[in-house]
C-alpha cells in the first residue's frame, strides 16, 4: 500500500506499507484461563449435562489484525472441541470438573494441540455478617436478681450466604487493663489486652452464659460456610445492674420516747435485712411531719438522712417512716411501715409524810381501806414525767389495824398519760395508836307490849379504839300478875379488843343508885383511859348528880357518880327485867288456793299442799295448831286431822314453822275445807276456814290396736241400683283394746283423719276410694272433767273387688324416730323423695307419717338432725369410751358403738376420745366430720352387733316399687353422737335426769395471802383420786386480781383443759382415769396453776369452781355422780394421812358481813350438825346434813345472827370441833 502526503505548498512524498495475510496455525492459539471458577448464585448457561457451557468458561481464541476470535465456531482453517471429564464434589453446592479441548488445524491434521482446564462451579465468597437486629444503641443486659452477674442467652448475628450453610463461632471478648513489663520485669506502664470470657461453640446445645460481671464487652462472631469462607464481625453489648434492691422495713419496730422527750431511729433500725445483688451504696430514711394545727401526723415528709427523730408529741400517734435503700448503680426501692411511738418513760412518785395520830383522832366510821378519806386526813401524793401529764392513783392500802390500832401502809403509783407506772411504788405509813374508852348505857326495867315496839335497848359509843359487841339472853317466866309472862333479859356487852375471852363478866348491879328499887332507872357504865370503870346515873362522872337516898354499900353521897372500879376487863353484864302483855289474837293468813289435781285414776285423790302463815305478835314459839276437815264442804267438821284412829288420811301432815306453814295429803276430788285452830300462849284464840279442791286431771289411758285392715263395701251413690264406689264405716270403739278405769267416767271416744282438729263427737268415720292404702288416724279419749289423750294408729284400707277402678292406688307410709331405749325424739327432719317429694319435722312422739303416696312406684325416707353437740355428753361418757377401746367393758349395743365413733371414720380409737373431749371443754363447738345424730333403720339387723360396720347400715330406708297398702312401720333408732351414757334429752317432755349426788370429789389447795406482782403456782391435789373415774368442771378465777401466767400438767395433762375463755376468767376442764392405769394414791398433784397477782387478795376469794361452760360434776368408779369442789387449807401441804382424818375449815370469809361458808372434810358418810353459838354458848342457830365422803361445806348468811364473834361446831358421830368467826357491822 502506497500512501502520499502533500502539504500546502505542494510538496508531497510517499510511503508504502506491505500486509502479508499469513495461515493461522496451532500456535496463534490462546487457551482460556486454566481455573474457570463460576460462583453458585451467578446466572449461566449450562449444557445438557447441565456442567457450565463455555461461554461461561471461556474458549480458546486468536488475536488477529480484525479482532479476538473465539473457536466457538471454527476459524480458518482451526477449530476447537471439548469433553468434560467426571465431577468432583468439593462442598455443599460446590463441585469441580475438567474440561479438555481439543484444537486442531484441518490444514495441517497432524498439528493437535490438547488442554485440560480445571472449571470449578460453587462458593467462593465469605459469608456477610451483620451485629445482631434489636433495639437502637448497643445492647445491655441486667444482672440477676440474687448476684452482681449476668445470665443471658447470646444472640446470633445476621448472616447471608450466597450458596451453602454456616456455622457461627461466638466469642464473649473483655478489655482488661495488664500490666506493662520492661526487660528488667519492672512495671512501666498499663495496656488494655483483650480476654476471651466464655466460648460457644457453633454446636452448642444452648447459647446460654452466666458469670457475666457489669461491663463492656464484645461478642467476636467467626462465621464460615461450608466452603471454608469465613467472616469475624465484633459486637459490642454492656452488662449493668437494672435490678433493684431489695428495702425490708422492721415491721415489730417499736419506738419509745426517751427521758429528754426525744427518740432518734437511725436507718440501721428501720432496717430488717435489705439487701442487693451487688451491693448497697446508701440506706436512708425520712418520715411524715407531725401538723401542729390538727395534731396529726399529715402528707408532708422529712428530708431524707441518716436518722429521723421522734418527740412527745408524736406519742401514741401513727406515723409512717419510709426507709430508702440505693445499690452501688443507683437503683432505689423503698419500703415503709407504720409505727405508734410509745412514751414508756415511767414517772416518778413521792409520798407524804409519815403520820403518827391517836385512834380517837380518826373520825367516826373510819374506814381504813376508803383512799378517798385516807387522802382527806394523811395528804396525797404527788408525781413527775418526762413528756405528758401524770396521775397519783392510791393502791388498796395494806391494813394491819387490831381494833383501830396499828399501821395503814398507803401505797400510791404514778401512772402518765400513756399508762407508764411510776418505777417506785412510794408509800406513806399511818400509825395508830390504841385507847380503849366507851360509855354503855343499861336500860331501866320496862312494861312491853307484843306487837309493840321493843323496849329500850343497850346505847354505847366507841370513843376511842374499841370493837363492842352488844347480845342478849332471855330467860322467860310466869306472870305473877296480869302481865302475860316476864323476861329477865340479861345483857352482856363484850369490848373485844379488851376481853381474854374467858374471865367472867364485870356484873352490873340493878340497884347501883342504893334506893332500894332494882331497875328504877338507866345505869351508865363509863370506861375511862387508865383502866377504870366508873358506874353513873348519867355519862358524866364529874357532875355532881349522884344524891344517894342512903349512905349504903358503895353510894357515899360525895362523888360525883355511884361507884368507881379499877376493872379493865371489857366484859359487862346486867340484867333487865321485862313484863309482857298481850290480847291480841293469832291470825291465820293465807291466799285461796287454785285447785289441786289429782292424776290418780284409781283411789281418786289428789295430793293437797296448802301453804299458810300465822301471825303472832307474842308469843310465836308457843303456838297450839288444830287442825280440822269439812269433808265436801257442807259446813260440817268430819275429822280432827291430827287424832284419826280408823287410818283416815293418815298421810296428812302439818309442816313448817313460824310463821310458815304447810297443810299437806290426798283428799278425794271435790270440795272441802280445812278449819285452822290457833292459840298463843297468852290463851288468846283465832279459827281460820280455809276452802279448797281437788279435781280431776288424769286424762284416761288409753291403749290402741296398733293397725286396723278393712274391707271397702259397694255402695250405691245415685240410686241406680249401680254400685258407684267403695265405702266402709270404722268406729273408734273398734281400735279400743280395753276401756281404762277414770275418776270421771265414763269416757268417750272420736276418731279422725290424722291432720284433722278432733271433735268428741265424731265417734265414727267414713273411708272411701280417696283413702286406700294405710290411712293414719287419731283415736282420741274424754272424761268428764274434760282431760282428753289420744294414739295414733292406721288403717289399711283394702280395695280386693276393685270398686275404685283399675287406677293406681294412694298410700302412705309412717313410722316413729326413737332411741334405743324408746325415748322418742323430736325436731327431726324426714324427708321423702322419689316419684313424690315431702319433708316434716317430728313432734315429741317422734312420729313422722307421709300420705297420698302413688303405689308401684320407688320413695326414700332419710331422717335428719344435727345442732345442740353437747346434749348427753359428759366426760363418763369418755370414761365409758376408754374401757371400750381397752377391752376392760366393751359398749353393749352397735348404737353405741356408732355414738363413741366421733369422727365417723367407722371405728373407735383415742382419735374419738380427743374430739369428744374438745366439745367437753368448748374448744369445739361441733363435730367436724359428723352431725350430732344418725339414724338406723329399726328393721336392719347387725351381722356382727361389736363391729356395726361389718357392712354397711342403712341410714335411710329405700322403698321399691311401693305395694298397695303401703308400708307403715318404717321406723328408725336414733343415735345421739358421743353420747354412750344415753342420757340425752331428746323431746321437750322429757325433763332434766335428776342425779343422785352421793358425795364429792374435792381438789385441795393452799390458801395463799397474794401480793401484788408476785408470782404463785398454786397446786391441786386430789386426796380420793383413786375412788374418781373421771370429773369436769369449770375454774373460776377474779382477772382483775389474777393473770393465768400457766398451766402446769400433773396428773391432768395439756389436752384436759380448754383456754377459749380464758380472757373472761375462765378455764375448762375434763378428765378421766385410764382404766388399765397404775393406781394413783392419795394427794396426786392433779395439775398446778401459775397465776401473776395484780393487786393483793386471798385465793380463796379468788377461785373457785362452777358450771358457768362446762358442768361441774365428777364420777365415781361405780358411775355415781359427785360434786365437785376446791378445798383450801391453811399452812403446808395436807400429808397423806390428813385426807383420812376429820378436818373442820376456817369459813371464808372472817371476818364477814353477808355470807361466809364453812368446809369441812368427812373421812366417810356421817350425819352432821353445825351449831352456832355466841360467846356465852346460846345456840343461834342450828343446821342438820347428811355429809359426804371428802370435802363438803355450808353457806351460812347473817340473818338473825348479832354481830361479834360467835363460835361454831360441827359434830359427826365420832367428832367434834369448835372455831371461832367474826361478824360485823
């Protein structure tokens, strides 16, 4: 190729270029890469073999002077072909194969060139790895609640991978600062080294870590595929303590104000155990602010510090403290509680002085136990306290005073506004001292009249210390002129804080003034200080009044009184002489009486008891009672009452004494009238006829037949010669077994329906179709004094020609509700269900009955009742249970046996026992697993009557397909649960069981003199504990004196008492011997009460024993009923042998006012008397008894015994004992 160039000026010159096109060959030929890798997720195209074509791998090509070609297709005179050799797998979704190809040049055939390439197809790129999704910010993870370190699961990062599966390596990665060390091991300096904490390897079952402390750290996450590629991503995340602490307020905190009016509380008080899994940094507290306008703790708070600080003016209000607990990172919790301060600061007492006075110093009527007048004459005392106001309140002083003299000790204790008692019991003592002067004025002889007032009496005044006891004696005689009769009256004055007791009586004579006329006028006998005695016409033996009218014996006509005695005895006596008159008639009193019944339906009589009263105004011991009868009150006396020879009414008797009587015997019904003769003993005369009647109030017994079957007749309603129905007449005579004797007979009989009102004239009844089956009817019986009885019984009426149709036919079914002794029992529920439902309750003759019942059809009667646990049941009971499960005397009957099985569980065990005696005691107040009956189908026979529960017992009675005529017995036993003594009332007829009382048990204790914060055990014993089965009772004791500190088991353990009222005072108790128990002896310590005193006192005036919860009774070993009671003893302990001896008791109280009671103990059965007599042995009263084996006492009131000291003596066959009490005014 030639090429020329010109410029502009025309010069040119020229070039050529030669091109040579040459053959290609092998050696122009490029091959393709030798690895062909193609990444799985690229798009390729693949062959049929589905291998890569080689268009994805390359072809062989040649560079020419036009371009690059590829031998896809042949090129000049080359061309190319290639076989894939077999594939190699290498990874998941990774394989690898060879591919030769093959060039050859069709011009020179035998220049061939071949090339293997190497074509891989799979993954070839790392996994992308991204931190973990959530919320925004790096992630944090709190601490567990209970330690400073983490628990948590490690999140898996985000991975994308273009081909095959991946596994993840995590890595838990902490900077720690290290130690930098020369070459000379010296530390210059600190670096931060990463650590790895913990490890999860890709396989791990769970990604669980824990340990982990509050920090920064990494999760180092190494991802690789299946293929070998790999990707680390690190992840920061924190762990901190989000978990708050724990704040635990001390809830029993109690706060007192202290001496200064100030308690401070500081946090460690409030305090009760806070706490925080990594630690507390701070506890504080604050409080609600005290609002001085309404005097109220209100909203508003303390600042929070380290303490909070109480005043007096926060005492006994409520106020609230909260406590603040803060950790380590600055979490809070708080807590609060309520707190009352207390002011338990005690004041401080201070007495009077010391008093020294004379007895006639003190006014009249002294009292020396009155504070209020002790207060008034001594002072009072005073007080201090720290924070609010005090009071002095006066204690009972401690007397100690013998007939007014000695000392008063008054005791006062400060108490504050809070009930703080002083620290001191400060006390001031009041002594006094003894003077011994009265006056006694003797009265003059005197004329009296019965009925009249009495004439004058003795007069004294204690001036100074005296105790005067003023009695008489009456010695009566025949009147020597016209009085009625005389009395010398012998008066006997008594100083008893002067007399020994036993020196004879400084006698007083009747004609001290010397003028010869005994009794003219009043004597004065003056005690004067010093011991003299000075005997005067008037109370002053410094006035000259004593004008003798002869200078005689000791009336000299100089002093100024009759006579002067050096006698300090305090033993008086003189003698009055009294001359009775009397005109005045006896009266007899008396209200008409209603009439008296009798109930005797064969002698016809009716016991009379006439109370009457004669009212004497002289003369009542001298008193001649006749007593005469008017037999049917015509006027006419038919009998002296008191002088019947032919046995007439010789039952009657004439009972009582003045002024009470009693007119008592049987006299016939009718009317009639007693004539009541009365004569004193001044022959005066007064009759009295007092009217009255006995009627008839027995009702006549009557005894049915018990069921009655009839026959119904055709009758013939309309007159169509058709029979309509069946009827049959039934008369009450007919269920008559035999008529009954009557006082007012003859009787007559009606019959009813049951339900329907009686009528005396209905003697007969019509049954018909409505009433077939069993018909309950009433047969009811009348006299004719109108007493009326009635039975129930039934008829079964019977339909065999079939006058009432083919229909079914209505019957009933009845029955009665009894315990095994036949004692019918009421208030049971009866209910009836089936085809018809009914319920009734039973009356007192436990009858139920159900009428109008379709035959052929099924019903079920189940009685019910349940309430009122405690009826029957006593602690015998227990002690019949007891023997039963010991085998010493097993129960008699299945129905008992079910009745000791308490808790239903179908035996008897000590389980029973338990419950039982927790109902004794009122612990319980039912049964939990029981009601208080169950029922037994009378009917049902026990297979085996020791184990009723062999099979089970019918508790209701099942009825299939009901027959015509009914079912009429269907009767049930009741059962009264834990009652085995089988005493339950069971119906309101039945009245209470009187029990024979045949003695007592008695607990013995000291009688202890109690002071005031002191502590006592008082311990019980029992002198006849082997004689006692078992016993019960309630303890009585003053809470206002005692507090029960304890109970101290002896024989009588824990589980014998029962504490539900013990905050009225009141303990129960039941307890029993075990029958195969060893033989306690005499004085076994039954069981020891502890007892704190509040104030002083004498036990014996502070316990005792009643019924008030549980009845008080005990048992003796054959089952006979005792009393129970508490002896108290004066000094140590009774020895054995003092429980077999006659023992006579001081009576308390002594001295007394009202009543007293006097004890004693009887080593057996004995008749006793107890006498009372004054100091000159005048009996003043008499009492009789039959005395009981053990303890047995008397209540004995003050009416018409005079006030001083009196003896009293209790006398048995073989004993004898006198002790001495006081009365006073």
């Amino acid at each position: 190729r030639t090429f020329t160039a010109v410029d502009d000026k025309g010069n040119s010159s020229t070039c050529e270029q030669t091109i040579t096109l040459n053959r290609p060959g092998i050696g122009d030929i490029q091959m393709p890469p030798f690895t062909a890798p193609i990444e799985c997720d690229e798009g390729f195209s693949t062959l049929a073999n589905g291998h890569p074509d080689a268009a994805s791998t390359g072809y062989p090509f040649v560079v020419t002077v036009s371009g690059i070609f590829n031998l896809q297709d042949s090129y000049c005179n080359l061309g190319a072909s290639f076989s894939d050799g077999p594939v190699i797998d290498v990874c998941t979704g990774t394989y690898k194969f060879v591919r030769t190809w093959d060039i050859i040049d069709w011009c020179a055939p035998s220049a061939t060139l071949h090339f293997d390439q190497l074509v891989k197809v799979g993954d070839f790129t790392a996994p992308v790895v991204t931190c973990p999704a959530g919320a925004s910010g790096i992630p944090v993870y709190s601490t567990s609640p209970f330690n400073c370190t983490a628990s948590f699961a490690a999140p898996l990062p985000e991975v994308t991978d273009n081909c095959s599966a991946w596994e993840v390596h995590t890595e838990i990665l902490a900077e720690v600062e290290v130690e930098v060390y020369n070459q000379y091991g010296q530390v210059t300096g600190t670096a931060l080294d990463t650590v790895v904490m913990r490890t999860i390897a890709w396989n791990a079952p769970n990604r669980l870590v824990s340990g982990i402390a509050s920090g920064d750290y990494y999760f180092r996450y190494t991802v690789e595929d299946d293929c070998g590629n790999s990707t680390t991503m690190y992840c920061p995340f924190e762990v901190r303590d989000e978990i708050e602490p724990t704040a635990i307020c001390n809830s029993g905190l109690t706060i007192s104000i202290g001496g200064e009016g100030v308690a401070r509380v500081y946090a460690a008080d409030v305090d009760e155990g806070s706490n925080d899994n990594c630690g507390i940094s701070l506890i504080e507290v604050r409080r609600n602010l005290f609002d001085p306008i309404n005097y109220t703790c209100g909203d508003s708070y303390s600042e929070w510090g380290p303490y909070v600080d109480f005043f007096c003016c926060d005492a006994g209000e409520t106020v609230t403290i909260e406590l603040r607990v803060t950790d380590l990172s600055g979490n809070t919790n708080t807590c609060w509680l309520e707190v009352v301060p207390e002011e338990k600061a005690r004041p401080y007492c201070y007495a009077p002085q010391n008093v020294e006075v004379d007895c006639g110093e003190v006014p009249y009527g002294f009292e020396a136990t009155d504070t209020l007048q002790l207060q008034q004459l001594f002072g009072a005392a005073t007080a201090e306290d720290n924070c609010s106001s005090v009071m002095v309140r006066e204690l009972a002083p401690v007397v100690d005073l013998d007939c007014g003299a000695g000392t008063i000790i008054r005791r006062f204790q400060a108490v504050d506004a809070f009930g703080n008692l002083s620290l001191n019991l400060c006390q001031q003592t009041v002594t006094v001292s003894g003077v011994h002067e009265y006056e006694i004025k003797f009265p003059a002889d005197a004329d009296a009249v019965c009925g009249v007032a009495e004439p004058d009496s003795v007069i004294y005044e204690e001036i100074g210390c005296g105790l005067l006891a003023v009695n008489h004696t009456d010695e009566f005689f025949s009147a020597s002129g016209d009085e009625c009769y005389k009395i010398f009256r012998k008066w006997k004055v008594v100083n008893w804080c002067q007399y020994d007791g036993e020196s004879d009586p400084f006698v007083v004579g009747r004609d001290e003034d010397c003028d010869n006329q005994p009794g003219d006028e009043a004597v004065w006998v003056l005690h004067r200080p010093g011991g003299y005695t000075y005997i005067d016409r008037d109370n002053d033996e410094t006035e000259p009044n004593n004008v003798p009218l002869a200078f005689q014996n000791v009336c000299n006509g100089i002093d100024d009184f009759w006579r002067k005695a050096d006698y300090d005895g305090g033993f008086y006596e003189y003698t009055q002489i009294i001359k009775v008159y009397d005109d005045i008639d006896p009266e007899v009193i008396y209200t008409q009486p209603d009439p008296f019944c009798s109930y005797d339906n064969v002698e016809c009589t009716g016991l009379v008891e006439l109370p009457f009263q004669i009212d004497e105004n002289c003369t009542p011991d001298d008193l001649a009672i006749k007593v005469l009868l008017d037999a049917g009150g015509d006027g006419i006396v038919d009998y002296d009452l008191q002088d019947l020879a032919d046995g007439a009414f010789d039952d009657f008797t004439l009972t009582g004494a003045y002024p009470d009587y009693q007119l008592n015997g049987r006299f016939p019904i009718g009317n009639h009238a007693f004539e009541v003769q009365v004569e004193d003993g001044c022959g005066n005369v007064n009759s009295e006829r007092i009217l009255f009647e006995v009627v008839d109030c027995k009702a006549p017994s009557i005894t049915c037949l018990n069921g009655l079957a009839i026959e119904l007749m055709p009758v013939d309603l309309d007159g169509d010669n058709i029979p309509d129905e069946g009827q049959m007449a039934i008369w009450a005579s007919d269920f008559i077994v035999s008529p009954a004797p009557d006082c007012s007979g003859p009787a007559k009989y009606s019959i009813n329906r049951f339900g329907e009102a009686p009528n005396v004239d209905s003697t007969s009844l019509i049954v018909s179709c409505a009433d077939t089956g069993n018909l309950v009817v009433q047969i009811w019986v009348y006299d004719g004094a109108g007493n009326t009885d009635v039975c129930e019984t039934y008829v079964l009426v019977q339909d065999n020609m079939n006058l009432c149709g083919s229909g079914p036919l209505e019957v009933g079914v009845a029955g009665v509700v009894a315990t095994e002794e036949d004692n019918t029992v009421e208030d049971v529920e009866v209910s009836l269900s089936g085809q018809d439902n009914d319920v009734m309750m039973t009356g007192a003759d436990g009858l139920y009955a159900f009428g109008n019942m379709l035959e052929g059809y099924d019903y079920t009667v189940t009685p019910m009742r349940d309430g009122d646990y405690l009826n029957g049941v006593s602690t015998y009971d227990l002690v019949l249970i007891s023997k039963h499960i010991l085998g010493v005397q097993p129960l008699n009957s299945p129905y008992k046996i079910i009745a000791a099985d308490v808790n239903r569980s179908r035996t008897v065990t000590t389980l029973d026992m338990i419950l039982l005696r927790k109902l004794i005691l009122s612990v319980d107040t039912e049964f939990s697993n029981n009601t208080s009956w169950r029922f037994v189908e009378k009917a049902y026979v026990f297979p085996n009557p020791a184990n009723p529960w062999v099979e089970d017992f019918p508790e209701a009675i099942s009825i299939n397909n009901l027959p015509a005529g009914g079912l009429v017995n269907q009767d049930f036993v009741a059962i009264k649960v834990g009652d085995v003594t089988m005493d339950a009332i069971t119906n309101s007829l039945a009245g209470v069981e009187g029990r024979t009382i045949v003695g007592a048990f008695t607990l013995q204790t000291e009688d202890i003199a109690l002071k005031a914060g002191n502590e006592y055990q008082v311990t019980f014993t029992a002198a006849d504990i082997a004689e006692v089965a078992g016993y019960q009772a309630t303890l009585a004791y003053d809470k206002g004196t005692l507090e029960l500190v304890d109970i101290i088991p002896g024989a009588a353990r824990e589980e014998n008492f029962g504490m539900r009222y013990v905050d009225e005072g009141l303990v129960t108790t039941s307890w029993n011997q075990a029958p195969n128990s060893e033989q306690r002896t005499a004085n076994t310590e039954m069981f020891t009460l502890a007892f704190r005193a509040r104030t002083d006192g004498q036990l014996s005036q502070l316990l005792s024993i009643n019924s008030s919860i549980t009845k008080a009774e005990a048992y003796n070993r054959e089952g006979r009923y005792l009393d129970v009671a508490i002896n108290f003893f004066e000094g140590a302990a009774l020895s054995s042998s003092t429980a077999d001896k006659f023992e006579l008791y001081q009576n308390q109280p002594n001295p007394f006012r009202e009543e007293t009671v006097i004890g004693f103990y009887l080593p057996e059965v004995a008749e006793v008397s107890l006498t009372v007599s004054d100091i000159t042995g005048k009996v003043v009263k008499l009492v009789r008894l039959d005395g009981a084996k053990g303890y047995n006492s008397i209540s004995l009131r003050r009416e018409g015994l005079p006030a001083g000291v009196l003896q009293y003596t209790v006398r048995t066959g073989e004993h004898t004992v006198t002790r001495k009490m006081v009365i006073t005014d």
